[in-house]
C-alpha cells in the first residue's frame, strides 16, 4: 500500500459542546470551560490555531452548551462552527455530528479536544505525519509514559464507525482491540493534559 498522499487533506474536529459539570460546580451558572482564558487566551481558540497552523482543513468547532460564548472565543479564526443541539446526550454525539460534516475528500480526521490547550501544530504534524507514511495503520494515536492520549487521527474507513458510537465516549472505543492502531510514542505530557477543574486550569498556567 502506498503512503497517503500528503495532498489530501486531513480535517481537524474540535469537540468543545460539553457542559463541563466539573469545572462548573463551584458555580453552576458560569461560562462553558472551553472559553476560560489560559495566559489570556481562551481554551478553544489555543486549540483551534494549533489545528489551523498544521494545517488540518477543514477544522470544525462542536458546539454545544455556551454555543455563542466558544463562537465568540473562536471569532475571525478561519473555523467552520457546526452545532451540535444533542450535545447533552454525550460526548458521541459531537463526534459522529463533526465527522458526518467533514467533506467526502478528507482522508482522515484529526480529533481534538478543547479542553486540552497544550497540545502544538508540532504535535498533531508528527500525529497525522505517521499515519500518512503508514497506509496500514486505520488510525494514530499518540502514546506518552505507554499510556494513550489525545489528539487521535481516524482514517476514513472508521468513519462509518464513529456514526454507530453513542453516550459520553469518544473515539476511544474505536481503537480499542484494533492491530491496525498506529501508537505514536511522543515526549510531550500535553497528550494527557486536559482541564477538568479550576484548579487544573490553575496549574497549566503556573
């Protein structure tokens, strides 16, 4: 099998409809987390342009809770906003909304996580690097201290998949028991550095 041709494009889809319950409970009526400011930027935005400067396209936004709030944080970021209006059933429902709006042409998907800032154009270029040099491979995922983290890379043969998923998972199902996941090992903690509380988001900033 040949390499993926590095032409075709690998889209970017950014999950940032949920209601954050967590980080929310010291205040149930506060703004969705994905548009809390991390060195004065909001959460979504971070991970918008690092899916932007490697060049995924397109990038789709999930929105879902504070729709209006992420669309304001992402505003004037070349950014297609797709809402997600049963986002309160789960995490499942963003994906498989993100990936049926993806055009017929990409070759892969990118899936990325707002709540994870850290995350570099650097690390999803080496991500979707790999899985183009590896035809095999129906997925990436990358690997940090041997355990998986985000974001992962899907390849267009599991998009059918994605649209069987429901309730509050991601694609992790998806790669679960599979010999055709490609691991990724990476030297970057950001992999598995979301913000789920407050106090996270305090300690990324420090």
């Amino acid at each position: 099998m040949q390499p993926v041709s590095e032409t075709a494009p690998v889209a970017g889809v950014i999950l940032a409809a949920g209601q954050a319950s967590r980080f929310r409970a010291g205040d149930p009526s506060a703004k969705s987390k994905t548009v809390a400011l991390l060195d004065g930027i909001p959460l979504v935005r971070r991970v918008a342009e690092a899916a932007l400067a490697a060049g995924l396209s397109p990038v789709v936004v999930v929105t879902g809770f504070g729709a209006d709030d992420v669309a304001d944080a992402v505003q004037s970021l070349p950014v297609r906003l797709l809402h997600n209006p049963d986002y309160e059933a789960g995490l499942a429902s963003s994906l498989r909304a993100g990936v049926a709006a993806l055009d017929n042409a990409c070759v892969g998907a990118a899936i990325l996580l707002a709540d994870m800032p850290r995350v570099t154009p650097g690390l999803i270029q080496t991500l979707v690097d790999a899985w183009r040099a590896r035809p095999e491979a129906a997925a990436a995922a990358p690997t940090w201290n041997g355990q998986r983290g985000n974001p992962v890379i899907l390849g267009k043969r599991l998009f059918a998949d994605v649209a069987r998923l429901t309730g509050d998972v991601g694609a992790r199902p998806l790669l679960t028991g599979r010999s055709d996941v490609l691991d990724v090992a990476v030297d970057d903690v950001a992999v598995a550095l979301d913000v789920d509380t407050p106090e996270a988001l305090l300690d990324l900033s420090r």
